[in-house]
C-alpha cells in the first residue's frame, strides 16, 4: 500500500471478504443440522475474523507511522469499520442460531472433531454469550455506541503518541550500544548533549541497543 486509495482497497478487500464469510453462515439459519459442518459454521467465522484482522493491522500500522497524512487518516478510517464489524457479528442473532444449532448436532451425532476445533466451538459460543448477544435491543445499540467510542479514543491515543516529538538529553556516551549508523545520525552539541527522539525511529533502537539502561528507562517513561 503506497498511497491513500490503496489502503483504503486493502482495507475494503478483507471486509468484504469477511462479510462473504458471515453470509454464509447466514444463509444457513434453518438449515437442518445434519447439513452443518465445521468449516461452514465456526471454520467460516474464524475465516472472517482471519479477514478482518487482515484487514486493520497493516493500516493500522501505517497510520502510527507512515510520513504522508494521507495515508495516515486512510490508515485511521479501517479501524473503526473493522471493529463495527466485529460487534455486529457477536450480536449477530442468525449466525448465533447457526453456531448453536451446529454444537448440538455434534454432541448428538458424536461427531469426533480435534482438541483444536473442539476449543474453537467453545470459544466462540463463550464470545457470543460474552460480548452482549444476550442483551436487549436497547443494550445492543447502547453497546455498539460504547465500542465506536473505545475506538476512537484509542486512535486517538496512538495518534497523539505517534505525533508527540519529545526528546531526551544524555551524555554522548549514553550511545554505546548502538549502530554507526545510529550515532552518526545523533551528533552530540557543543557541551556532548544527545538529543533522542521519542519517534519510532530515534526511540525503539535506543530501547533495544543501549547499554546506558538507566537512560533507556527515562527515554521509556
């Protein structure tokens, strides 16, 4: 992704592969249980939720720390759709049905499923039950309000993080530890001062490399 219009593509693209996902599972609701399976119930939704994650982590990445602006509030626009669409399938009373309906044709049929397809159909009935599909109509909008909400203010967290340019000043030795490449792009003053950067590119090799720990903990916190 190189520009604005392609995040915004990447991003569309597993969605709507999500939503194919979830339309399946959909389109199931009623269906006898013997025409269940794994895969097109519980595979299907890991499936979608496999999409979804595609869908917000590069630009999600990239709207901590791509140079361009546009990019930046292309990579912000993914996140709160993905999360929407999360909510939404966790309310979902349909593929609920579907999910359930498939659980019990297993444990009747004595259908032997792995220790790790078993889990996920437990996990995934615990994250219907947990994530509100039990509430009200009212307790649901109420919900997906609250989940917008912990978005935005999460992007706007990050977005503050990823804008603050603050520095910290240590002795030129505090760069022992570090690349050649590193020091030569952080001369010291007139009075053998360093500044770092708290940006991405000043602070996570500083963390990592420096052999001054203390200095690494003030740059830190």
């Amino acid at each position: 992704a190189r520009d604005a219009a392609s995040v915004l593509a990447l991003c569309d693209k597993h969605l709507e592969a999500a939503r194919g996902h979830l339309e399946r599972v959909r389109a199931q609701d009623g269906a006898p249980a013997g025409k269940l399976t794994f895969a097109s119930t519980v595979g299907a939704i890991d499936d979608a939720l496999f999409e979804i994650d595609q869908a917000q982590s590069y630009p999600t990445l990239l709207a901590l720390v791509h140079p361009e602006l546009s990019v930046r509030e292309a990579g912000q626009k993914c996140e709160p759709a993905a999360t929407a669409l999360v909510t939404g399938l966790w309310l979902d009373d349909a593929v609920a049905r579907v999910v359930r309906a498939y659980a019990r044709s297993t444990e009747a049929a004595g259908e032997k499923l792995s220790p790790d397809k078993q889990k996920l159909v437990a996990e995934v009935l615990r994250e219907l039950r947990r994530n509100g599909l039990e509430l009200g109509p009212r307790e649901r909008d109420r919900l997906r309000e609250l989940s917008g909400q912990l978005t935005q203010a999460g992007q706007d967290f990050m977005a503050n993080l990823g804008a603050d340019r603050s520095t910290l000043v240590v002795d030129k030795k505090a760069l022992d530890g570090l690349d050649a490449d590193y020091v030569a792009r952080h001369p010291p003053d007139a009075a053998g001062k360093v500044r770092i950067s708290t940006d991405a590119p000043g602070v996570y090799p500083f963390f990592t490399y420096a052999k001054d720990r203390k200095a690494a903990r003030e740059l830190y916190v």
